[in-house]
C-alpha cells in the first residue's frame, strides 16, 4: 500500500526531577544538601532511510514518545539522559505543522533534524544552599519535553514527471526505458501509485523518472486519482506529458493535451511553468489519414513545447527522447529543496504581574504563564518549599492585588488545582 501523507503527533521525553538529599556520613556532621540533578529528557529525531518509499509505518502508529529522564538521586548523582527516538522517513519527506500548514522541514539532505526536543532535567537541593539557607528541602522539577502535532507529506525525489491521461503509454514508457517493472493492463488507473526508474543514457549521465498515476480533468479539486499524486511532480525539473495521438480510445489528443494542462495550472500555477516536453505515442498505430499529430503539434508549438514521436510499445524513439530530456536537463536548475517556514515561537518565562484573576463566589481562580512554571518548582509536602512559594506570591504582589479586589478570611484561593484558604 502506498501511503504519502499522514498526521502524527510527537513529545519529547520529560526532564527527570531533582533529588531533596542531604549527606550522611559516619564522622561527617552536617553533610549538607547533596541532592543531584535530574536527567534530560530525550529528543525526537527524524532520519532519512532512503530504503523506504511509502510513509506506509505511520498509519499504524500516530504518537511517538522520547524516553523521559531520570531522577535525580543522592551524593550528588545526576540522573540518567533520556533516549533520543529516531524516526526513519524517506527522504524527500516535508513535514509541516498540523495547525499552520507551514513547513518545519524538508528531509531531502540527509541530515538529521530535531523534531520535538526533550524537557531540561531539574536542579537537586545542592543548588539552592545558600548562607542563610543551609538545608534546602526543595528541589526542582523535570520540564516537560516539547509536543507538537505535524504532518508528514511525502513529495518524490525525481528529476522527470510523466503526466498525461490513464492508459496513454507512461508505464510503458517507464518500464523500457529503465528498470522499473510497473503494472501495465489495457485499462484505465492501472498505476495507483507513483513510481521511480533512473534512466541510464550513457556512461555518467542518467536521471531519475517517475510515473504519476493518471490525472483526469477536475484532478485539481480531487477527482480521480490525480489529486493525490500531483504533489509529487512538485520538484520535477522537467515534465513529459504522454499523450496518445492515435485516437484508439476515441479520444482527442489536443483536447486531452490542453486539459491536462489546465489541470497543472489550477493545482499550481508554478507547476504550469515548469519545462515541459510533448511525447505523441502510439504512433505506430496512428491513421495514415488522420490529422491527430499535426493538430497537436500545432497545439504544442503553441504552448510552447517541443514534441517527439515516440511508440512505447515498440521502443521506437524512446531512446533519442531520453537523450533529448537528458540534455534539457543539464540547462535546468536542480531539484528544489523547501526552505524552513515555520519560525518556531520563543518560550516565554512570563510577567508576574500579567496574572489574571476571576473571583467566582468565595473562590479566587489565579492563572499565569509565570505561576505555572513557578507551581512546578515547587514541593508542598514540604514546610520550607511551601514557605518559599509564599514568599514568591508576596514578593509579585499578588496578595496586594487579592485584598484591593476585596477578598475576606477563610475565602479559597485556586492556583492551578492547589487550594488554601486565605488568612491576612
């Protein structure tokens, strides 16, 4: 099954916690904190494998985790670093962000890129003994590691597209001139799925061709199997559009011709730009008498392109269109490479003074980026840690705010699920 576009979702690995420890040693007294640091989390790595050609793993697994650090432990002991995941794509693959469409990267250099990265790992108490804190009883805790939701795109590496209607000669085409062995039948969409020959035209000179299933007018807005599949003439440097001049289906050639290009400029007007060669096939079977081939060489005079007469079915011609394409390609520029959109947005470390507070009843509700990360640090099992996060609230000015806006003894006070009552 050839499957070319898929949405996952990917999470770094959570930073390991910090470690509360104080040392112990027989004739030591007042070891001191020695609580170490928690590991970080693992990352989310995408990796091209260019012996895959379909995205066909991800549609059985859509969330893909990094392994989470490890806690901190005592004597100073930092915590293990989580495992980074790899995940093998082909290359070619473009990944975008689900939400904006935009693209994070294309993975057609082969080099690895850091999709989801792992949370930091925690601080021990070590870190916060100071003179007139000797026995800190609080550590930090772990950051969660990155998520983000992406889709996956597969787009061919290949230097020529063939386009044209089902059934006009390009499997044919493919398969004799490379060593691509595609499925030929005398029916219609008998390629469901794109595929790739590289074409050998002399000692050092080759390029890579691909099959794109049949388009049929309307491909653009999703009909058939055009639509699917347009996606991966995007970075062709150069079109072949196939069209069969005999007229054995009962089929015109100019109008099959100028449909097919309509089709390319209403799905990309860059890819209606793009250089473009006419092979009129099955000539071997064409009427003496008919006009099919002039009328479209008119036709493709006029667009613009050159046209060669070739028979697939009997080799004839294939050999000089191949040398034709394999000189016109030397003059084009290489396959394009998608250059990075997304600008991934700066974590914020938040204004305690932006909290917002709704007073609902005799419940204050306090929210703010600056006091979620502040509630993470902090371990409410403990008398001191609790007594820091007092003083944090008091020092932003947050209970200043609470009794200007009213607040009585004994009302609750909610901050991210933590509760306490408040007392002047």
């Amino acid at each position: 099954m050839f499957v070319d576009k898929v949405r996952i979702t990917v999470c770094g690995g959570r930073g390991g916690d910090g470690a509360v420890a104080f040392h112990r040693e027989k004739y030591v007294a007042a070891g001191g904190p020695d609580g170490g640091d928690g590991g970080h989390g693992g990352s989310v790595i995408l990796r091209v494998n260019d012996n895959l050609s379909t995205l066909l793993d991800f549609r059985y697994k859509r969330k893909y985790s990094a392994q989470a650090g490890v806690n901190g432990q005592g004597r100073n002991m930092s915590g293990k670093r989580g495992e980074n995941l790899i995940i093998q794509v082909p290359r070619g693959t473009v990944v975008r962000d689900a939400e904006t469409n935009q693209i994070i990267v294309d993975m057609s250099t082969g080099e690895d890129f850091v999709l989801a990265k792992g949370g930091r790992g925690g601080w021990g108490n070590g870190h916060f003994a100071t003179a007139t804190r000797q026995v800190p009883r609080f550590a930090k805790s772990g950051t969660p590691g990155q998520e983000r939701d992406v889709i996956l795109e597969l787009k061919l590496l290949a230097d020529v597209g063939l386009v044209g209607f089902p059934n006009v000669g390009k499997s044919t085409l493919l398969s004799v001139t490379s060593n691509a062995r595609p499925k030929i039948a005398n029916y219609h969409f008998t390629t469901l799925f794109p595929n790739l020959g590289v074409i050998y035209v002399d000692e050092g000179v080759s390029f890579v061709m691909a099959d794109i299933p049949g388009i049929i007018e309307g491909a653009a807005e999703g009909a058939g199997l055009g639509h699917d599949f347009l996606r991966h003439i995007d970075r062709c440097r150069l079109l072949i559009h196939v069209v069969d001049v005999s007229g054995s289906e009962g089929r015109d050639p100019v109008e099959d011709f100028e449909a097919i290009c309509r089709e390319l400029k209403d799905y990309s007007v860059d890819l209606s730009d793009r250089p473009m060669i006419v092979a009129a096939n099955k000539t071997d079977i064409l009427d003496p008498d008919s006009d099919n081939l002039e009328r479209l060489r008119r036709a493709a005079e006029e667009a613009g392109c050159a046209l060669y007469e070739i028979s697939a079915g009997t080799a004839q011609g294939t050999r000089n269109l191949m040398r034709v394409v394999a000189e016109k390609l030397r003059t084009l520029p290489p396959v394009t490479i998608y250059e990075p959109e997304y600008v991934e947005p700066v974590a914020e470390a938040g204004d305690p003074s932006e909290l917002e507070i709704d007073h609902l009843g005799s419940t204050w509700l306090v929210t703010g980026l600056w006091l979620e990360r502040l509630i993470r640090d902090v371990n409410f099992d403990d008398y001191e840690s609790r007594n820091y996060f007092d003083r944090q609230l008091r020092r932003c000015g947050l209970f200043a705010r609470l009794e200007e806006m009213g607040i009585q003894d004994g009302d609750v006070v909610d901050i991210y699920d933590f509760q306490f009552e408040y007392q002047r």
